[in-house]
C-alpha cells in the first residue's frame, strides 16, 4: 500500500491520493491555521474503521444470503486529554434493516468482524483503546409488528 500527501494552500488544507489516484482531503481547526473546510485526520480515522468494519458485516451477513435493505453505523469516540490525544474509547453502533437476518446473525456477524477481520479495529484495541458496540436489527416497516397504519 502506497499514499502520497500534499499540502494545498497557506493554511493546513492537504490533500491525500492513494495508489488509483482517489483523493481525500483534511484540514485542522482554524485556531491551530486550518480553515475548517475538511473533515481533521481523526475523524476520518474513526470513519475508516467504522467503514472497515460495517464492510466485514455486510459481507458476513450477504455470505449467510441475508438481505440487507439499510445498514447504518455511528461512533462516539473520547480521546486522551493530553497529547499524544489517542482514543481512549470508542463504542459503536450497527443497525441493520433486513427481513430475514436474526440478532444472532447480527451480533456474530460483528464478533467475526471484531475478532478476526477488521484490522482497523483490532489495531485501535491493541493501542489499549477501550472498543465497545451495541446492535440492532430492525424489520422493513411493511413487516414491523405492532406499527400503526395510517
């Protein structure tokens, strides 16, 4: 794996481009010279390996030959208050619409993907960040019971 990184103004705006030439983009918060345009590298970090880790569910779940009709992740994250500002906790939540997919599908879905595939993860809790998750599966509205019509 290979990625380059360029500054590209006055300020802390950079540009990043990996080997096919995909580009991300990071600036710093304006009382430290950025501008605030893009997302600071650590937020981007968490967003990788939230990314990371739906990736490895999503494919669990589809080898399984569960259907996905929505999934959706968020973070809080806390980090250290002195530098260096590593996170010190991390806890995730999956939520996942599928007609057929049980909690069990779910959450062993999510211990392969923290246990064994998503290196995001297991290197964010080998560097003694505490990593928690919570689950949810929800059914397509049609077939929600107990949801009022109208």
């Amino acid at each position: 794996m290979k990625a380059e990184l360029e500054l590209v103004d006055s300020g802390m705006r950079l540009v990043g481009r990996n080997e096919r030439g995909q580009m991300s983009f990071f600036d710093a918060d304006p009382a430290v010279g950025g501008s605030d345009s893009a997302p600071r590298p650590l937020e981007v970090f968490l967003q990788a390996m939230m990314a990371c880790t739906a990736m490895d569910v999503l494919s669990i779940l589809r080898k399984k030959r569960r259907t996905v009709t929505a999934f959706r992740m968020s973070a809080e994250a806390e980090r250290a208050a002195e530098h260096p500002r590593v996170f010190t906790r991390i806890h995730l939540r999956y939520e996942l619409v599928s007609p057929d997919a049980t909690e069990q599908d779910l959450q062993r879905a999510i211990e392969l993907s923290q246990s064994t595939y998503c290196s995001a993860s297991i290197m964010v809790r080998r560097s003694g960040c505490t990593l928690t998750w919570e689950a949810q599966l929800l059914r397509p509205e049609s077939q929600a019971v107990g949801v009022p019509e109208g």
